[in-house]
C-alpha cells in the first residue's frame, strides 16, 4: 500500500473520528496531516491540483444541506467538513511547493 493511500485512509478515519470526539486540536491534526500527505505526494497535473482547489471549497458547501437529514446530517456534515480541512492542507502543500519550484526556475534562467 503506497504512502498516498495510508495518507488518504488515515485522513478518512480521523474525520470520522472527530466528528464524534470533541478535541481542541482536531483542525490542527487534521490539517498537518493534509500538509502531509501534500509534501509527500505532490500533484503534479495542473486539472487535479484544480479538483482538490474545488473540492476543498464545495465541499463544506455541499455537506452543509445534509444538516436537512434527521439524526445522522450533522454527523455526516462534520465528517465532510472535517475532510475537507485535510484537502486543504493538501491543497496549501501543493501551492508551496509550485511556488518553491517557480522561484527555482527563475534563479536557473
């Protein structure tokens, strides 16, 4: 199993998680972990650098129409939110290192 899908799955389940655990630290943890994941597996495609953007956006978005659903919407808005911050570190990660790897390019030129 490659690196990237521990990642993925780790993220997963610690989104599950805190969406039942109260913990201070939860958008920390869940957020290093997307750091993570986005320094030791970078996106090189241009399209899917672009989804994670999008999908770090919407999906808070989107999950927030699940609160309509008795009992379980809330759960299931958490657990799609708190993913969602483990995207975004994804997607900050990815961004520092095409920023680095531009400025790399302009002091070879």
């Amino acid at each position: 199993m490659s690196t990237d899908r521990i990642l993925t799955a780790i993220g997963v389940l610690l989104a599950i998680v805190a969406a039942f655990v109260a913990l201070e630290w939860w958008a920390v943890i869940l957020v290093l972990l997307g750091l993570l994941s986005g320094f030791l597996s970078p996106l090189t495609d241009m399209a899917a650098r672009t989804g994670y953007t999008v999908a770090a956006i919407a999906l808070p978005t989107i999950a927030d129409a699940l609160d309509a659903i008795p009992m379980a919407g809330s759960y299931l808005n958490a657990i799609i939110d708190n993913f969602a911050v483990v995207i975004a570190g994804i997607v900050i990660a990815n961004f520092l290192l095409v920023i680095v790897s531009r400025l790399m390019e302009s002091e070879a030129a």
